[in-house]
C-alpha cells in the first residue's frame, strides 16, 4: 500500500493526535523485530502525515498513484480473520496429494 | 519419400536388426523412455534378465507423462510396468491412483506384499490417505483394517477439522491430543496447530508451516496458509496463481468480506501490474465505494502517471482549473527546472488565493505556505552549494523571496527562518540575517538552532565577543556539541586575527589563550598552532617562522601547506610572498596525488567557511596545478578537482583539469562543461565559436540522455548565457548599434569586463578575440592598454573608435531561438509578486 492513510487506518480528517495514535497502537503489534517490512510501511506512513503541515504537504505534492492494495483496502478493508469453510480445506487437501 | 515406400512395399521386408543393449542403456540413461521402452521390449524377449530395465523404462516414462498433465497416459505406463515381473511399489504410482479416484488399485498397492519391507513408503502411502481421507473421500475407510493408524486417527483428526473450522479451539487441541506423533496425520496436526496461532502468533505460525515438507501431501494445505501470512505487497500479486480453495483460504484467514475479494477478481483481470490506464476505469467504476474526494485524487494521479492527453484527461474526469494547475506543476516537477517548478506552483499559489481566500491559521494558508516553500525544499535552491553557479543569484532571489512570502501565511515555521537566515548570512545580507533571526528569536527565544544561526551571522558580522557569548549558550543547553566548540574556536581565531591585523598582538594572543580553552582534538590545536605561528612572527620573526616551517614540514611542504600558511598569512595580515621567502619556498613544488587531494579538500574547506584567499595566493599555484593536471586522478577526483577550482574562480587550472579529463573520457558532458566554462568564464561570453556552442549542445543532449537532469540544466543554462551576452542584431555593440556609436557601445563592454577582463579575453579564441587582437597589433600592446584605461575611466567621451564590425556567432544548426525566452535562467524578474495573491486576506 501507498496511501499512509489507508497504511495507518485513520480517516483522511484525522489530527496530529489521531495519527500518532494510530500509529502507536499499531507498532504494539508490530514492532520492528516481529515485522521489519511492516514496521518500516508503517513508520514511513507516519513521517507523511505526522503533523498537519505534512498532511496538507502530501495532499499537495504527492503523486504516487494509488496500488491495487490501496484500492481493496480502501473499497473493503479486511476485517476480523475468520475460519474458513471446511469444504475449502478438503479442498486444499484433496488438490494437495 | 511415401511414394518411394509404396514402390517397394510388394518387395520382401528388409530385415530389421535387432538394437543393441548399450544404446537401449543409453536412451534409458539420457531419459528418452520410448525409444528405450521399445529396445528393451525387444531385447527381453532375448533376454529376459533385461525386464528390470524394461521396468525402469516404464517407470521414467510414466512419470513424465504425468510431469505433462497426461495422468491417464502415465497410470498406463505403470500398469504396463506392473506386468513386467516382480517391480517394487512406486510412490507417484499410489499417488496417481488416489488422485484419479482408481480405490481398488489404491488398496491392491497399499496391500501389496512387498510394502512390508519398505516402512518408509508405507508411512509416505498412509499419510496420502489420510490426507485424501481428510480431503472428504472417506469411502475406502471401511476397506482398510480397524488397525488401521489411517482408520483409528482419522476419526480423531476430522474431529480436530470440525473444532478448527467451528472456531472450537479446546476442542482442537483435544483432539490432536489423541494423534500420535507417527500418526500419518502428523503434518496435518502441525498446520492446524499453526492455523491456530495465524491470528495471535504469525511469525511463529509461519515457522511451524515452512517446516511442512514441500512432498508432504498436506503441503498444499500449508502452503495456502503461508500464503495468508504473506506480506500485504506481496500477496495481491501471489493469489493470482494459486487455485481457487488456497484464495478461499487466504480471504478467510486475512478476513476479506466479499466486496474485497470480488474487487480483488477485477482487479486480477488486468494482470501482476496493472497500468495507471487500466487502474483509472477501475475507479471510475468503484468511485462511490471509494468515495469522491478519494477517487478524484487517485484519477489525477493516475491520470499524471498514464500520461493522458488534455481531451482524455477531459473526459476521465473533468479536472478543475486549480486541478489542471495541480497536474501541471508535478509536470514541471519531473523536469527539474527549478525555475520552472517555482513558476509551477506560483501559478497554483495564484489559484489558491483566488479560489479559497485563505485566512491566517486555515489549511489553505498553510497550503499556500508550503507550495511557496516547494521549489527550495525539492531542488535546495537556496543551498551554499548552488550559489556559485552562473546566475544563482537571481534564482536563490526569487526562491527567497517565495520563503518570505511564505511566512506570511505560515510564520509558526522555524526551518523557514533558519534557512532564509542560513541564506542571507551566505550571500552577505547581515541585515536581512538579522531581521529574519529577530523575527524567530521572538517566537523561539532559547531555541539552539537559532542561537547557533545567531552565532554564525555575529561572526559574519565580525561580533566576535558577540559569537563567542552565544556559543556558550549553545553549550550550556548543549554541552557536547563539538560543532560550536569548534565554532567558537572559530570566534577566537577571528578575534585574534582581527587583532593581528590591528596590531594589537597582546589583544591576539589573549583571544588565542581563550580559544585554547575549547579547543578540543588535533584539527582545532593545529588551527591554534598556525595562529600562534603568526602572533610570535608579530613580536620575532625567526621565532615565528621556526614555528610555522615545523608545522609546513608536518603538513608536506606542498601545495596543501602552502594554501594553509598563505590563508592564515592572509587572513592575519601579513604579506604572502615575504612569508613564502621567509620558509623558502621560492619555487612551485612538484604535486604528488595526495598533496593535491589534501590542497582541493582544504580549498573547498575554506570555500565552505567563507574564507576569501587573495587573487595573488590562488595564482600562486598556477604552474604547480598546471603539472598537476596530469596526474592519473580518477574520475570523481577530476570532476571534484574541477568544481573546486571552478568555485575559487581558478579558471586555468580548472581548464587544465577539463582537458586532461577529456583525453581520458572524451565527450562526458561535465567536462564540456568544465572545459567551456573555464575557457570563457572570464570572458564574459563573447566571441563563442560556433563549433563550441554546437559541442556544449551535443554535451547537453548526452546529458538528459543519461538522465542527468541537473547537468543537463547546467549546461544549459552556459548556452543561455552565451545567447545572453551575444543579444540579436542592434541589441549590443557587437553587431553595431541603432545609431551608429560603436565607440560607445565598446565602452560597454570594457565596463563590463574592466580592462584586463578584455586584455585576458583577447588571448582567448573566437572572432572578437582575433578582431581586438587585430586593434592591439595596430597600436600597440602600450597604446592599446592606455587607451582601455581611458575608455574605462571616461567611457561617455569615448565615441567613434574604429571597432570592428559586427561579430555575432551564426546562429547554430541546432535552430536554437535566441536569445529564449521560455526558459531565461537568471533573465526574469523576481517571479513572486505578493500583489498578484490579493494580499487583502489579513
């Protein structure tokens, strides 16, 4: 993903505090030894829109089109994870011999 | 060929010759499985020993038929080797079976007697059931023995399935405790452990699955779920060539709704990178679910990236004018003009104004603030770096005048202060320094980057008790900050220096006793050695000379301690040339490598610190920079050597550098440049030959071919110069002017470039230079030298001089306009009016 909004899961209105917010509950989860990848998306995401003056700066200037992870998350996030049907792991393990 | 077959068909059949047993061997050996299949069906019937090859044949040949998709075709080519003797139970012949439904060859093979002595294929056999048993084809369950491990855990495994899939996590673990660690289901027992933990522990969850092995017949299963675990970047483009129960699996686990994973079927249409083009109609389509605002600024940023035409862009998405502004200045953006960006975003500046109406504190303004701050933030046009550059000046004026203009509406920004007063410091503006630092040191009273820019412009100024009080500041917030501690060192050097100069050598010596006390490690001791060097000259001269020539045979003796001692001499007030006499150095030394490195690197130290070195010192070096320009520098040293050179204004030496490079790397455009500027930098432009502008715009091309866009704009930017100095027809004495004065119009141009400015011009080549050089042969070298002084002193008196006619360059091939207007680097106003905002917002 691209757009540090969607990278942080905050609204495209949110505040400094909002942002700081967000992305400190989100490195409790991820730190930088669990997801090195994801920590780096992350703390990128925040240096973009960390204060106000970032976020009118990446409004105005950046220009990096949306990715195609930007699109599904912004359209439908993902959600909670769920079990998936029995049926497709008899699937997998049919297919899987 | 037929034809000739048909002929001869009625004749007796030739005989056919039996093949031989080594070049069956070696169709086996080398996998041609047909044609060994077809020697060896012969040669068994002469040999019936031969079946075991017979069998391998078959075997080789089943699998590769299998490796090609043609199960039916391979499950024949193992049935025909089952038929060759007493062939051991195959693997990939049980697994072909499962997968093809065949039950009662399953068992007939999971029964055969042979298996017995094969615990390894049997345990690889029983979990391939189990896996299928688990896959829902349970109808062999009751055919196999109650013993059975694949009957007895089977029932334990499809309960832990139930509870995994029910979301029943005890219920799992109770029922994978009853699995034994031989159990066939073992590796299924190790993903449902893992799948599990994806949610809690997915580091670890992907550890325990990459332990499945890739032939494990669970393997399918593990591997859709490390696809689930697959980093976000990484996964949109793996689901597309996964089978459609691993996607399933994967939205499951990473808890994609519907809406998602059917966007995600759109999205996969258009391939592993789908083009901004494509990705366009996907937004409009989805615009509603992505919400307006959002979907307009992704259309104009893919429209930018697809590089639509106007009308395409018209018809995608109608963009605003401030939007069409907006597209235009990322345009002039990728350009790296930084005049052209500047004029980019005024334009959208202008709109913002218009359109909105900022008011002091609201987004807009500090949207307006940071568009007026682009230019310098994306290029660094106000960086030390940039200022000595050929018409900087009015560039560094214009993006200055941006910044100002940018604290208008945006004054709560602090790196704004500090640049423009790091900007004014440099170019000598103290005042505007001053009022900038006043203006931030009411908002930002004990900030330290101020007090240190504080600190810098009280010693630009010469305040050095000033700089040195604000440097203990710095270090009572800071107390390690080397950096001012050297300043500081810096403060007192100065102050002693000024004494020197002044004659006051007890003043310089107490200055140098107070820098002592913050100087910390050799560089600054080294600093206060050479000072001292020359207070003690001051008071006794040997004394002092014995003191410097120790430090000048510890810094060489060569160039680089030569630009050291002559520097201090300078800046102490003390006369070079004595000095020089005084150490002996009354030849040029011989430059080795190093010493000329060391020389460059202090140069650029003293072109860093501000440091002006007297014309005579710097000429001082001529002849020994001369040889020095055939030493084997690498390339980077020479465009190093070159730039440094070119900053000191050392145009001869840096000339020398330029060709030597040259004849090393023929046509690299930074050396044209190099070469061109040095050649006419101190003549003002005048006379090119027209084989020189062709060569710079050949060097130019070559440039932006290499995507060097930053040369590129230099090189340019010598071209508008050259055009600059050499204006159209009537515009300048050059080519006559309206009225006829070309005396006149000569005296420009010795007012110009002064008088030796003009006696160094005419060394040089082109047709002026012949032309003037023509004058002097006339006059005389002494005639002609007097009457440059008259013109210079009297010019208005100076009318009707027979100059020579008109010696404009032709103009290139190339059609070059001229002079250009679109892009007149250093020509334009001040491109920042506040006038033009409608500054009637506060």
């Amino acid at each position: 993903m691209s757009d540090p909004y969607l990278i942080l899961g905050v609204e495209e209105g949110a505040d400094d505090a909002a942002v700081e917010a967000a992305y400190r509950e989100a490195i409790r989860h991820c730190s930088p030894e669990r997801d090195p990848s994801r920590f780096e998306a992350l703390r990128g995401a925040f240096e973009l829109i960390r204060t106000r003056r970032d976020r009118l700066a990446y409004a105005l200037f950046d220009r990096i089109p949306p990715s195609v992870a930007d699109l599904l998350e912004r359209a439908a996030p993902a959600g909670e994870p769920r079990r998936p049907e029995r049926a497709v792991i008899e699937a997998l393990l049919r297919g899987g011999g | 060929m037929r034809k000739k077959r048909k002929k001869h068909a009625a004749a007796p059949s030739p005989r056919v010759a039996a093949p031989a047993p080594e070049s069956a061997l070696a169709d086996l050996e080398a996998g041609r499985f047909r044609e060994a299949i077809s020697a060896y069906k012969t040669l068994v019937t002469q040999d019936p020993a031969l079946s075991e090859r017979l069998a391998e044949a078959y075997e080789g040949r089943a699998r590769q038929l299998a490796s090609k998709g043609m199960p039916k075709e391979a499950l024949a080519m193992w049935e025909n080797r089952a038929l060759v003797g007493d062939a051991p139970v195959r693997l990939d012949h049980f697994t072909l079976l499962i997968r093809l439904g065949r039950l009662e060859e399953v068992l007939q093979l999971y029964r055969h007697p042979s298996l017995g002595r094969d615990a390894g294929l049997l345990g690889a056999m029983r979990a391939h059931l189990a896996a299928r048993y688990l896959g829902g084809s349970q109808e062999f369950r009751d055919r196999l023995a109650a013993a059975d491990p694949v009957r007895v855990d089977g029932q334990a495994a499809s309960r832990a399935l139930m509870a995994y899939c029910g979301g029943d996590d005890q219920g799992v673990t109770e029922a994978l405790a009853s699995i034994p660690f031989r159990s066939p289901y073992r590796d299924f027992a190790q993903i449902l452990k893992a799948l599990v933990r994806v949610a809690e522990a997915p580091e670890a969850a992907a550890e325990q699955l990459a332990r499945i092995d890739p032939d494990s017949p669970f393997a399918g299963l593990a591997s859709a779920a490390r696809l689930a675990l697959a980093p976000e970047h990484e996964l949109t483009g793996c689901l597309r060539g996964v089978e459609a129960a691993a996607r399933e699996l994967v939205f499951a686990l990473r808890g994609w709704p519907p809406e998602r994973s059917s966007l995600w079927r759109e999205l996969s249409t258009l391939g592993d990178e789908p083009s901004p083009k494509a990705l366009t109609g996907i937004v409009q389509r989805h615009r509603q679910v992505l919400g307006e605002d959002w979907s307009r600024r992704a259309l104009l940023k893919l429209m930018f990236q697809a590089n639509l035409s106007g009308r395409a862009r018209l018809m995608a998405l109608r963009p605003t004018p401030s939007e069409s502004l907006l597209l235009q200045a990322w345009q002039r953006e990728e350009d790296e003009d930084p005049w052209d960006i500047m004029e980019g975003w005024e334009r959208y500046a202008g709109t913002i104004v218009k359109e909105v109406k900022p008011r002091p504190g609201s987004d807009a303004s500090l949207a307006l603030a940071q568009v007026l701050r682009r230019g310098d933030r994306l290029m660094g046009t106000l960086d030390p770096q940039r200022a000595h550059g050929e018409g900087s000046g009015q560039l560094a004026q214009a993006a200055a005048s941006q910044l100002e203009l940018s604290l208008v509406y945006d004054p709560d920004d602090r790196g704004t202060y500090l640049r423009l007063i790091d900007h004014y410091r440099g170019t000598g503006a103290l005042k505007e320094s001053r009022r900038l630092l006043k203006q931030a040191q009411a908002r930002w009273s004990a900030d330290k980057p101020l007090l240190i820019a504080a600190m810098e412009t009280a010693l630009a100024g010469g305040a050095f008790k000033k700089a040195a009080g604000l440097g203990r500041e710095i270090l009572a917030v800071d107390p390690i900050n080397t950096g001012v501690r050297e300043r500081l060192v810096d403060a007192h050097l100065a102050h002693a220096r000024k004494s020197l100069r002044g004659g006051r050598g007890d003043l310089a010596t107490k200055a140098l006793d107070e820098a002592v006390e913050w100087a910390r490690g050799e560089r600054m001791g080294d600093k206060l050695e050479l000072l001292r060097g020359f207070v003690t000259m001051a008071e006794d001269e040997p004394a002092g000379l014995g003191r410097l020539r120790s430090l000048a045979e510890r810094l060489g003796n060569g160039l680089a301690a030569r630009l050291t001692l002559g520097a201090e001499a300078a800046q102490s007030g003390f006369a070079t040339p004595a000095l020089f006499a005084g150490l002996g150095w009354s030849k040029s030394p011989k430059v080795e490598t190093d010493d000329l490195l060391d020389f460059l690197a202090r140069l650029r130290a003293f072109q860093d610190g501000r440091v002006e070195l007297p014309g005579p010192l710097l000429d001082s070096f001529s002849s020994s920079l001369k040889s020095a320009a055939r030493l084997e520098l690498e390339r980077g040293q020479l465009e190093t050597a070159c730039e440094t050179l070119a900053r000191a204004g050392m145009h001869k030496a840096r000339l020398g550098f330029a060709r030597a490079a040259l004849r090393r790397f023929p046509g690299e455009p930074v050396f044209e440049l190099h070469a061109f500027e040095a050649r006419h930098g101190d003549y003002g432009y005048l006379g090119i030959q027209e084989r020189e502008i062709e060569r710079l715009e050949q060097a130019e091309q070559r440039a932006r071919e290499a995507g060097d866009m930053r040369l590129a704009i230099r090189l340019e930017e010598a071209l508008d110069r050259v055009w600059d100095a050499n204006e159209p027809p009537g515009a300048t004495f050059l080519d006559g002017p309206p009225g006829g004065d070309i005396g006149a119009l000569f005296a420009q141009m010795v007012g110009i470039l002064g008088v030796e400015g003009v006696l160094e011009m005419i060394k040089g080549p082109g047709p002026l230079a012949n032309a003037l050089r023509e004058v002097q042969r006339d006059l005389g070298a002494a005639a002609f030298r007097g009457l440059l002084e008259s013109i210079a002193r009297s010019p208005a008196d100076f009318a009707g001089f027979p100059f020579p006619g008109p010696m404009m360059p032709s103009s290139p091939k190339s059609g070059r306009s001229s002079p250009r207007t679109g892009k007149g680097k250093g020509k334009r106003a001040t491109p920042l009016d506040p006038d033009r905002f409608d500054l009637d917002l506060f």
